[in-house]
C-alpha cells in the first residue's frame, strides 16, 4: 500500500504510468492503492480512491477562507461509496461567473461546496464552483446553524438562520439543500 506523495523508485528501474508523477528522475505515487510491478516494468495501482481527474464533480468541506482563496477537503466524489479526504483550494477568479471580489463574499467555513475539478497536477487540486454549482449546505457565521433559503423574497439568494435570525448570502448551487447528510 502506498500513499499520494511517496516514493516509488526511479525512472531508469521503472516506467511511470497513470497514478504517479516524476520528479528529478524520482517516481512518486500521485494516487494512494496497492502498488503492483507488470513483466514490462511498469507500475501499476489498484487504486483504494477514485480517479479525481479535471471535469469531476466533488463534494467539499471549506475549511479555511482568505481574500483571494478558499481551502476545501474533498469528502465525496459523486458516484463513489467511500469518502475522501483530499485538500484542495478555490481561487477568487473561481467562485463564480460574476464578479467576485473577496471570498468570504460568497463562501464560509464548514460550507459544503459541489465544485468541479479544474486543476490536479503534483497533488494541487484546484476547484471551481462556477455555473450552477456552489454551496449546498451552509452554516451561520455566528451561531453555527445550518441556514434555509429565504422563502419570502422568490429568487433570492440569501440564507437565513432560523436561530439568530442573521442573513447571509452565499454562492449558492442549484440545488442548495439538498445533500442533507453528506458523511
């Protein structure tokens, strides 16, 4: 078994194949599974998570948010039994089609995101939440409570806590609350 980042060998004992990446002549798995050896040399990975290739659709835990950034933990590839727990990150010019000046404008911690994968070289995944995707369970900022749609104002995009009764927006998907329990 071995684990997204360890080494494997070198390019002259092996043949890098999907699943690995080469670095200074030095093989490293790029995914984690069981590491096999065919009869021509090369690797080969029964692989224990999914393939998270740019155009999958994912599931996300914000974990941190900055100006210009956002940290997610991948929890779910959609169409896959297991969680996962791989970190990626959400750029500003990402969240959305609009204008996105900060954020926190449009994400909060312990949001869960549907987001696309845009990016995943040398274990950098970059996610996107353009389109219909984005926020589809959010928590208030100030007493952690899940929010609900407004329901007064049709179309609208802001999330009221039933707690404190404070409003916020996000960038929300299309179908915002309807991943109830995504662990």
């Amino acid at each position: 078994m071995v684990f997204i980042g360890e080494y494997i060998g070198t390019i002259e004992e092996f043949i890098p194949e999907y699943g690995t990446y080469v670095e200074d002549g030095k093989i490293y798995a790029a995914v984690m599974g069981d590491l096999k050896q065919n009869n021509e040399k090369k690797i080969v990975f029964n692989m224990k998570l999914p393939r998270l290739t740019v155009g999958s659709i994912v599931l996300a835990e914000i974990t941190d948010v900055r100006n210009n950034s956002a940290t997610a933990k991948i929890i779910k590839f959609l169409g896959y039994r297991q969680n996962v727990f791989v970190s990626a990150g959400i750029f500003v010019s990402q969240i959305s089609d609009e204008y996105a000046d900060k954020v926190s404008s449009f994400l909060g911690v312990g949001d869960i995101v549907k987001a696309r994968i845009v990016r995943n070289e040398k274990n950098l995944i970059d996610l996107s939440t353009k389109g219909n995707l984005g926020v589809v369970k959010a928590f208030c900022k100030v007493c952690r409570h899940e929010l609900i749609l407004n329901k007064e104002k049709i179309g609208s995009k802001t999330l009221i806590c039933p707690n404190c009764k404070k409003g916020e927006t996000r960038k929300m998907a299309d179908d915002y609350g309807a991943v109830k329990d995504v662990f």
